[in-house]
C-alpha cells in the first residue's frame, strides 16, 4: 500500500477492506487488542483505525483505516500484521506493506527592488519582516512595488486562503487605495515556478494607509508570509466622531441641554474650516453654545470641540444638521 508523496504534517488516507469468503465455512475473527497491529520497526507515522468489530460472518466485510501524516521530510515505511483465525495463515502472519514520502512544498516571497532588480526575501535570516514603505504621495499619485512568489521545493505548492480569500491577496478591510495586479490569486506553483505581482499605492485622500499582503499556501513551516504595507496621502483630511451623529435625548420642553461634537484634523497638512453652521430646519432649537469664527486651522493631530445647545420650545421629535 503506496501513500506516495504527501506534504509534511498532512494526512493521507487509505481504505483496506477485509473480507470473509462467502464460501468459508466458519466466522472469521481476530484478537480486538492485537490481531491488526504494526510490525516492529514500522514508521510512527502511520496510524491505523481498527475496524469496530473482531468478526465477520461468511460473506461479510469491514474496513480498516489506514492514515499517513510524516512529520518530516523522507521515505517512510512499515507493516501491518493481520493475525486471524484463517487456516491458510496459520503458520504465518498476513502482512501488509506500507510506503510513503514525507515532501515539503517551500514557499519564498521576494520584493524587488525597482532600481537594481536585488530581492528581499522572506527566509533571509538577515530579513526581520517583508515591509514596503510607498511614502508620501499627492493625491492621484500613484507608486507601486514587485514581488515575486516562488516554489523552491520538490513539490507542488498550493496557495489558497479558503473563506473567499485568494492565496495571494490583501488582508481584509484594507482601503481601496491599494489595488493589486495582476488580481488575487489561488492556484499552484510546480517546483521551480513562480508568479509576479505589482502592488500599486494611488491615495485619493490624506492620511496614512496601512494594509498588508498576504500570501497563503500549504507549506508546513510558512503556511503564511505577510507583507507590510504603509503609505501616505499627502492632503489635510477631516475625521468627524463616530458614530457621526449627536443625540440630546428626552429633555423637558423649555429646558435646554448641551452636547459637544469633535473633528479631528487626521491628514498630514494643515487642515481649514472655513465655515461652520447649523441647520435647524423651521423650529431653530439647535444652536452654537458658543460664537464659531471661522476660517478655522487645525495642525495634523489637532482636534476641535463643537459646542451645541438643544432648547426645546414644542412637544415632539426634532433634527438638525451640523455643516
């Protein structure tokens, strides 16, 4: 029984089916604790899964399952010994072969440098981490970075993330900023095969962008090598504070109640407000606690409380709008 190549800490399967003759004459049995062992010397590799029952009658058959899961790499073999009750055995013990080969598929992602076309790869002991750092980029500016993934292995790589993700492809929730080509990718890499990829940074706002690639394969050792990424949108950029909405509540009509809102300047230039109002539709009950004066500058990192008054004069609900 020949499990062939298998990958490093993975598990192959094999069925053997034990059958009574439907011509023989008595049941066919063997010992629940020792009639189906391995033979001295066998791989521990192996496992077998000994079938539920220690007896069949004429006609009858049960299945013995057989798993193959090397630890390491290498040629593995064993025996299993199957000591029944059948005359034509009785001086010998049937013996089954086993055979299998431990193969690692080995992964190596590389980032190319566009000046010299030298790779930084990931399984250089001299790399700590796979990072491209895209700077600092107008907006509609775009800058992008190779990288190349590779098979050095014996055996086939597959690269495959599984829950919608592509074996190649950016982690979840990352901005549309970054875009990869060609698309995210699944599939194998033979020994010795590689694909190229172009990760391209183009920001359409300020602020930083952080995200990473992540390639997702079945090696045993780097089942995930990840990328780095970070880049800058050169441009102020308004961040409001969620959750976007500012909520007085139930307050007694004629009373009044104060609530601030803040807006933080997250870009990395100087960012201005050059008005600030309030809509209040025809009932007027929102109002600036305070006088605004605008236009307003705030430095990368500054944050600016808006305060508001809500004074009721009627029963009911009512909205308005900070612009």
């Amino acid at each position: 029984l020949d499990f062939g190549r298998v990958v490093v800490l993975q598990k192959s399967t094999k069925y053997i089916t034990i059958t009574n003759s439907p011509d023989a004459e008595v049941a066919l049995s063997w010992s629940q604790e020792t009639g189906i062992r391995f033979a001295e010397g066998s791989s521990p590799d192996l496992y077998i899964d000994r079938p539920a029952v220690n007896s069949l009658e004429p006609g009858e058959s049960t299945v013995l399952t057989v798993y193959y899961i090397p630890l390491e790499e290498g040629a593995d073999s064993g025996s299993i010994i199957f000591e029944s009750n059948d005359p034509d055995y009785k001086e010998r013990d049937l013996m089954i072969t086993l055979a299998g080969e431990g193969v690692k598929p080995d992964i190596q992602v590389c980032l190319i440098d566009p000046a010299t076309s030298a790779e930084t790869c990931h399984d250089d002991p001299a790399v700590a981490k796979l990072a491209v750092d895209f700077g600092m980029n107008d907006l509609g500016e775009s800058t992008s970075q190779d990288f190349v993934v590779r098979n050095i292995g014996v055996f086939t790589l597959t690269l495959d993330a599984g829950g919608g993700q592509a074996g190649v492809d950016f982690n979840t929730g990352i901005s549309s900023e970054y875009t990869l080509n060609p698309d995210p990718w699944s599939g194998q890499l033979n020994p010795g095969e590689s694909r190229q990829f172009t990760v391209t940074y183009q920001p359409f706002d300020g602020g930083a962008d952080a995200g990473r690639v992540e390639v997702t394969s079945d090696d045993p050792e780097d089942s995930v090598v990840v990328i780095e990424l970070l880049g800058n949108g050169l441009a102020p950029k308004i961040c409001p504070q969620p959750p976007f909405i500012v909520d007085f509540g139930s307050i007694m009509q004629g009373t009044t109640s104060q609530k601030s809102y803040r807006f933080t300047s997250c870009g990395n230039q100087v960012l201005t407000i050059s008005s600030l109002t309030i809509d209040s539709g025809n009932h007027g009950f929102f109002t600036f606690a305070s006088s605004v004066t605008t236009p307003l500058d705030l430095s990368p990192g500054e944050a600016f409380d808006v305060e508001m008054t809500y004074a009721p004069t009627q029963l009911g609900s009512h909205a308005g709008k900070l612009n």
